[in-house]
C-alpha cells in the first residue's frame, strides 16, 4: 500500500475521473455525456489535452461549459460550443463515419468481452426494470475507434449474462466483432470504483490492469461475476495528484455535482 | 389559447391557428414524431391538448424521448413508440413509458438513436431505406427483427463492399410537431440551438405543426434566413403560444422549470399519481394560460426567462 502521505486525500469518484483523463490525448474526438466522463474530458483539456474535442449527440461540437448542466439537453451544457447542428450532423457524419477517437459510456451491466447494456436489467421478482434506453450509445460503441466504459464493481454488474446487448464489444470474443461488421475497434478500458480494465484484443476479453488503493484483491473477486484472474502482480492505480484535486474541487465541479465520496 | 394574435389577421397565405384546431390535426392512430430531446423544446402544450382532447391508439417518434412522450403514454394515448432513449436528464426517468414498457401496455421499436435519425432520413428524401453499420451483433437489431419491427429492419451484404449492412426502413409519419422559437404566419420556422433530428423528422412527415414561441414576420425571418430550419410550404399550421413547452426549456427563451420537473418526478412514480398529475395541470387548467396560472404564473415565468449572454 502507499503511504498515506504521499498523495492528497481524494474521493473514489475523483480518481475515476483522473483514470478516465489520463486515457485522453491532445487533439482526440471525444464523445462525452454527462458526469464522470464530462468531468474527466475537462480535467484533460486543462493539463495534458487542451486541443481535445468534445462532441455531442444532440449537435454539438466543442461546448465550453461555464456551470454543470442536468443533461445533454440543459443549454448549460451547450455554453461557448463551436458548432450548432444536428443528431445527424454528429452522430451520422462523425460518428458513423468513423471519426471518433474515444467514445464513453455508462452501463447497467457489462459482460467479460465488454459488451454493454444500457437498457433493462432483471427485478428480483424475475420482471424487467426498464432504464430510459442506450439513445446513441450503441452508434458510438459501433463506430468508434475505441470506447471506455465506466461502471459501477458490483457482481450484478460485471456479469456473466447480459440481460440486452444494447452495445456489442468483442461479442462472443476471437474475431467475432470483426466478423458482425461492427466498424470500430471495440472497448479499450472499463474504470471501476474498484480497478482499471483493459482488453486483449487478440481474444476479447477484459483483462485487469490495476486496482484502486485500498481496494484488496478479495474486494475485486467477490464485486466481479464473471471469472476474473487476479495476478499477483498487479499494480496499484496511481492515485491523483494534488494539482488534479484541486483543480477538480475549485473549477471542474466545485459544487460536488458528481465527485463527492459515494 | 383561444385567438391568435390580431396584428396578424388578414396575412396572406397564413396557416395561423388555435392550439385546438393544431390538435385536431392528428387523428387517432396517427404516428406522432415529437419535437423533444430530454427535456428540451419539448411539445408540452400540444400533448395537454391530445389529451384534452381524447387522442386514441397513438404511435411517437423521436431520437430521444422526453416529457412530452412520458405524458402522453401516462394518459393512455400510445400504442407504439419508435425511439433509441429517453429520459428527463438529471431529474429523472421516463417513469410512464417505463412502466408502459415493462407491462407491454405499448409496443417499443427499440433502435439506436441514429437508426431512428436514417428512418427519418430516408423519410424525407423519399428513398426506401437507409443501410447503417451500427446495431451489428447487437440486441437492439435481435429484437426488432424477431419481435417489435420484423418489417422494419433487414440485414444484407453490401452489394460494392461486401460488408455486413443494416437496412432500416423509411420512415413517413403521419404528424411531426415541432416546437421553435420564431416562425412567421406561413410557417417558416427558426429553431436557435442545436436542432437534434427535427429537421429530418419535420421533413419526413406528411403534415407539419409548428408551435412557436414568438409570431414574427416574414421581414424578420429574412434577415436570417439561415436560421430557418422548416420552410413555410411543408407546414400545415402554425401555433403561436409563449412558454408552450414548459416545464422543459426553449434555448434563449426559457430555462427548464426544476421545481416542477421535480414535481411531475414525483408524481410520475404511480399509475395513480400520473392521473392525478393530468387531472390537476391538463384537465382541470383546461388551457395553457390558466396551465401556466397553476405552475406559478407570471413570477414562475419571470423566473425562467433566458439570460441574453448565457441564452438559459
């Protein structure tokens, strides 16, 4: 474990945040809707990034948001964009186009080849609990050249079985992705609020990449419910650091909208 | 609302009329592609006046549902819905179209949004399908195929490339309501924002309803003639009705209502609640103005008046 003192106390959500902008590079087209993601693509315009480009589905390119809005439709999230235009303007003709370097996406369930539900899961009472639907996300899940998932580690998540694959990655694993046609090149990082996922694209399947500080290997085990190999060696997720706090705390979200302690 | 405004009495070519007589266009059965995107510009003071008005067996559209769609399946209107998502932002769900989904009381075509955005496309160009690459592999393409739009979707091998395509169908609704900022008495209609897929929806349609937020004149909407989303000649009817989509937001008019947003939330939790909720702001008000006296009235309005600089 590290020492406590080597790193400023930080919330699980703020690292998420950190681990999300950390994957981001200067000058990349970046799909990214509310909360963590939002958080995460502002954090690498104002450190490493400043040249990224952030799009949206309801037809916007490039919004430079002074307040943090209640959704993609809240003008708040429209604030200073370069571009005014359509669903079709920016999913269709960068999206399907295949332009999109880095897509984000929630999710109610992923499987173990990052394939992605975003729309029902089953009730205890064996019923549907319907969610309001993937909406663009399986457009970018196509079409990207990589997508990140975040999701919640819990074994109701991380899940054999989907109930609706609303948003393939690597399908059945092996080259079947590549065989249905999908264009993109599938999912390249899950961040939890316990570890880092990546995938081997030779087979497609995730593939743990570190795990967050104090979270034990157990932790991971018991909170993922498809078989997952824990090696021994597994680093730690680095943890944010003080400028990455407090530019967080101070100016991305200083009203804790979406980075307070879970 | 009963008249419109006076000073345009007499405008040639004029499609001006009551948000009743706009209602009235719509017959039951009709497929309805609504104006919204979450809880943006939706068509809110049209859907009270269906429901007012008693619209059965309906079918909605749209890339992504908001409150308009939550409104009308909650009051019973909808048989059918055609859509990728939906939902009220951060406030919450669509409770009433959740629900109607999970007891199969509607019927869901379920697409990705874009899917939703081509038919609509290929609506307005008049070509039969559009092919698309995304829903490959996916559930959203199992089910649509084998359960809720076998007619609709169709996969094929590219005839140049050889890839694996995705048909989806043209798609011609009946209605489209489109809720603006500006338009002008023959229908010329400006939308300030982004404009998601109404653009496309309006022009696939047989019949176009623009509910605007301010009548100006053609003299206005020329000297931005860019701005002009829907041309006057593919609409059917202009209604002229301020705040006509609260409680969600018009871009440099209005800002979402949160208090009621929250309000409706609530309510929505229940078949009963929702009842409750149309009994108390649709059919007891029985018009928009006295609508807009219940959820506060001029001060509420005053409220959420678009800041210039910000446009919200």
């Amino acid at each position: 474990m590290r020492a406590q003192t080597e790193a400023p106390e930080f919330t699980t959500s703020e690292l998420m945040v950190v681990v999300g902008a950390r994957e981001l590079k200067d000058g990349q087209l970046v799909f990214a809707g509310l909360g963590i993601p939002q958080i995460a693509v502002a954090l690498a315009q104002r450190t490493h990034a400043p040249r990224l480009i952030v799009l949206n589905e309801i037809g916007l390119v490039d919004p430079h948001q002074i307040e943090l809005g209640v959704g993609n439709a809240d003008p708040r999230h429209w604030y200073r964009a370069a571009v005014f235009s359509s669903f079709l303007d920016i999913v269709g003709m960068v999206g399907h186009r295949g332009l999109v370097d880095v897509g984000f996406l929630g999710a109610l369930e992923i499987d173990e080849f990052g394939n992605n539900n975003s729309s029902e899961v089953q009730r205890d009472d064996g019923g549907i609990r319907r969610f309001g639907g993937g909406g663009g996300a399986n457009d970018i899940a196509s079409h990207a050249k990589s997508t990140i998932m975040i999701i919640r580690h819990e074994a109701r998540k991380l899940v054999e079985r989907l109930v609706h694959n609303t948003s393939p990655g690597f399908l059945t694993g092996g080259d079947a992705r590549r065989r249905a046609g999908l264009p993109g090149r599938g999912p390249s990082r899950v961040i939890t609020d316990k570890a880092l996922f990546t995938f081997d694209t030779t087979v497609g399947r995730i593939k743990l990449l570190s795990i967050h500080p104090g979270i034990t290997h157990e932790d991971v085990r018991v909170s993922t419910g498809f078989p997952l190999e824990i090696p021994p060696g597994v680093p730690e997720t680095g943890p944010p650091t003080q400028e990455e706090v407090r530019l967080i705390r101070e100016e991305l979200d200083p009203t804790r909208m979406y980075t307070s302690a879970i | 609302m009963t008249a419109h405004p006076s000073r345009t009495d007499g405008v040639a070519g004029s499609k001006l009329m009551t948000l009743a007589e706009a209602a009235a266009m719509v017959h039951d059965g009709d497929h309805l592609a609504l104006s919204g995107f979450a809880c943006a510009r939706n068509a809110i003071a049209f859907s009270h006046e269906l429901i007012r008005q008693g619209r059965r067996n309906l079918t909605l559209s749209a890339c992504i549902l908001g409150m308009d769609a939550d409104l009308l399946v909650g009051a019973g209107l909808v048989q059918r819905l055609i859509y990728g998502g939906g939902s009220l932002d951060r406030f919450g769900s669509l409770q009433c179209v959740n629900r109607a989904y999970e007891q199969g009381t509607v019927v869901a075509e379920y697409y990705s949004s874009l899917a939703v955005a081509f038919r609509y496309l290929a609506g307005a160009l008049g070509i039969p399908f559009m092919p698309m690459k995304s829903m490959l592999g996916s559930d959203l393409l199992a089910r649509l195929k084998e359960e809720t739009a076998p007619d609709n979707v169709l996969e094929m091998t590219c005839p140049f490339t050889g890839d694996p395509l995705v048909l989806v169908r043209a798609m011609v609704p009946d209605v489209a309501v489109v809720q603006v900022q500006l338009a002008d008495a023959e229908g010329n209609a400006q939308i300030l924002g982004p404009r998601w897929e109404n653009g496309e929806a309006a022009k696939a349609a047989q019949r176009v309803i623009v509910v605007a937020e301010e009548l100006v004149s053609t003299d206005v909407i020329r000297q931005q003639p860019e701005l002009t989303v829907i041309p006057g000649f593919r609409v059917s009817g202009v209604v002229v009705l301020p705040y006509s989509a609260h409680p969600t937001s018009v871009y440099r008019c209005y800002d979402h209502d949160h208090d009621h947003l929250r309000l409706y939330v609530a309510k929505a939790r229940t078949e009963e609640g929702v009842r409750g909720y149309i009994e108390e702001f649709i059919r007891e008000p029985g018009d928009h103005v006295a609508y807009l006296q219940r959820i506060g009235g001029i001060a509420k309005l005053a409220e959420l008046r678009a800041d210039r600089v910000l446009g919200y």
